[in-house]
C-alpha cells in the first residue's frame, strides 16, 4: 500500500534548518496496521504528511499504491488530533462534507453514511451539532468522515491525544473493530507505546532530530 525509500525531510527557514526525517526507509502492506511511535518532535506529523502529499520531500520517494506521491492524494483518509467540525452543521452534515468536496454520487454517499453512523455508535444523534457532542463522539464523527469515501489507506495523526484514558481505550477499541471490518490499511501516529501494541501489526519507533526510525517491532498478539 505504501511505499517509502530513503525518505529525507528538512525544513529550511532563515534562521536554521531542520532534519525532521532522515533516510526513512518503509513499507506498508495491504491491509496492514501500522503504529508510529516516537517523542514529541521526532517527525511523525511529518511522515504521515509526506505519505498524503502535503509535504514536500527533500530526496528519495513516497509510493501509494505504486504510484509517486506528488501533490496531495485524493484517495487516502485523513484523521486530525483535533476533530476539526464545523461547529455549524450537524454530525450527518460534517461527514457528508466529505462527499461534497470529492462530488460523490448523493444517494451512496447517504446511505455509507448512514452505514458509517451505526458503525461508531452515533445513531440517534445524526442531527445534534458538534458542541452538544462529547471529546470522543466528536472524534467518531471525524473518522466517519474520513471513511466516507472508503479510502484504502487511513492515516491518523494522534487522533484520540487530547480524549481522558477511558474514552481512549473505548475508541481503540471500536478503531480496531472498524479496521477489521473494512480492510483498510491503517497509520497510526501515537506517543502512547500502549496504544501502538494494542492497535498494531507492526509498531515503527522514531528518535527525534533527525528523525530516524530506530525500531520495528512485530506485534505477535493483536487485540482479539
Ligand atoms: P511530531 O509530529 O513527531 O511531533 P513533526 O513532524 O511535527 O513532529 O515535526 C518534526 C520537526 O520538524 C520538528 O522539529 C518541527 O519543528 C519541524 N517542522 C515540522 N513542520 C515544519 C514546518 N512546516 N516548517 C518548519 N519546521 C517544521
Ligand atoms: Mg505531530
């Protein structure tokens, strides 16, 4: 599903340059899910950015699905620490948004969302707006949207960081239901090594400036 060579990163500004990856080499499979885990700083925004397109890499390459990455990809989906709703629409709304933006037939897009509702527990709740919606239901709703479209690569960036323990456990749960239900291949970023076990096939761990991978660890028991 992915494939990274040799992978280098630097941000240059006026003041200073940063390594933030250095010579990442790694490879995803169909199906496979993936944790990285690393401190603060070590580059994990940054690969799973590199892998969506939405940065620039300095050398080597990012293949999805055998094809160069160049500019932002339409196929992946993407799930943010934060939430990031429209605080205006409610949650059928925010996760149609998505089939707004990539013109989706109407009726399909209604009725995987519809899907994708009952899926993460949020029936009942298709027409209340994000603010009457718990940390973790709001983060629900975002998966639904990146989902949507059925992407066969999901990346997530820390998606449930700023939920309490409880809730994140309860979302872990449900993240691997869904990833054995659909298939899809999944990139979890996490500081949480727990998090990275329970979730995994396979746990990357990066070391910070330069951001390198230092481990990778099989994951023989999965969460079942
Ligand atoms: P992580 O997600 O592991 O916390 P990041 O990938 O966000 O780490 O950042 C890695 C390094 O690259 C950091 O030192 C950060 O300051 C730097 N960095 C990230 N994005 C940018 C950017 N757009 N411009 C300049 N420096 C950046
Ligand atoms: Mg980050």
């Amino acid at each position: 599903a992915i494939a990274i060579e040799n992978l280098t990163v630097r941000f240059t500004s006026k003041r200073a340059t940063v390594t933030a990856l250095d010579d990442i080499d790694l490879r995803v499979a169909d199906g496979e899910f993936v944790s990285i885990a690393g401190p603060s700083g070590c580059g994990k925004s940054t690969l799973l950015k590199a892998v969506a397109g939405l940065t620039d890499s300095t050398s080597g390459s990012v293949r999805l699905r055998g094809r160069h990455v160049k500019g932002p990809q339409r196929e992946i989906g993407y799930v943010f620490q934060r939430a990031a709703l429209l605080e205006w629409r409610s949650v059928r709304k925010n996760i149609l948004l998505q089939a707004e933006m990539r013109g989706m037939p109407k009726a399909a897009a209604a009725r995987r969302c519809d899907q994708l509702i009952e899926m993460t527990g949020l029936a009942g709740f298709e027409n209340a707006l994000p603010h009457e919606l718990s940390g973790g239901m709001q983060q629900r709703v975002s998966l639904c949207r990146a989902l949507l479209h059925e992407p066969g690569v999901l990346l997530m960036d820390e998606p449930f960081g700023a939920l309490d323990a409880l809730t994140r456990e309860e979302m872990n749960v449900e993240l691997h239901r869904i990833w054995r239900e659909t298939g899809t291949t999944v990139v979890l970023v996490t500081h949480s090594v727990a998090e990275a076990v329970y979730l995994a096939n396979r746990v990357v761990v990066m070391s910070p400036r330069p951001g390198r991978i230092v481990e990778t660890l099989d994951v023989e028991l999965s969460a079942e």
